[in-house]
C-alpha cells in the first residue's frame, strides 16, 4: 500500500473518530434543549417557564437552593408533576453526563 493511501485512510478513521465524540457546548445544549422553557436567559419568562412556574436561575436566592446533584438528576431523568405528567424531558439519550457538568456550570454563570 502507497503511503499516500495509507495516509488517506489514517485521516478517514481519525475524522470518524473525533467526529463520533463530538460533545456540543453547554451554551448550545443550552439554546437547544432548555431556552425555549427557561429562556435564553434563564429568567423563565417564556409561555411555558411561566405556564410551569419555572424558577428564574438569575435570582441568587434560587440558585442557592439549587444543588448540583438534584440539577444532574432532574436533566438526566427529567422532572414529573405532582400528578405524575412529565414537566420537563430527560435528556439521558442525548447529552453526556460531561455536557450535563457543563450545562449545571452554565446554569450558575446565570446568578446575578
């Protein structure tokens, strides 16, 4: 083999490799996945943050009551109701437990 396919397949299998473990930033898993209820800027003045009484992440009195590990279980697991209807999806399928990490830091960066 020529070491110019050599090389060609070496960069094929490197470009598949990094493209599989890809993680997306926690400011777009953010815009992505939790906007649209939390609001792009965490206050959850959106039709369904306020539908759903969504705490608003910038008051610093919330976020202290926000502990890392009830915020991991409630993205990956999601969040029911009282009455047992889902208010918010888990997103175990589709963000790693690192994208998770960096989406509970992201969510700190909102305390004013």
């Amino acid at each position: 083999m020529k070491i110019s396919t050599k090389l060609a397949v070496a960069s094929a299998a490197l470009a598949l490799i990094a493209g599989s473990s890809y993680a997306a930033s926690a400011s777009d898993n953010w815009d992505n996945s939790c906007a649209s209820c939390h609001g792009a800027d965490g206050k959850a003045q959106t039709k369904t943050g306020k539908k759903l009484k969504i705490k608003d992440y910038t008051d610093a009195t919330v976020q202290a009551g926000l502990k890392d590990d009830e915020m991991t279980k409630a993205i990956t697991e999601g969040i029911k109701g009282d009455n047992g209807k889902e208010k918010m999806k888990s997103f175990k399928d589709e963000l790693s437990a690192d994208e998770i990490k960096d989406l509970i830091g992201f969510i700190r960066k909102f305390k004013a």
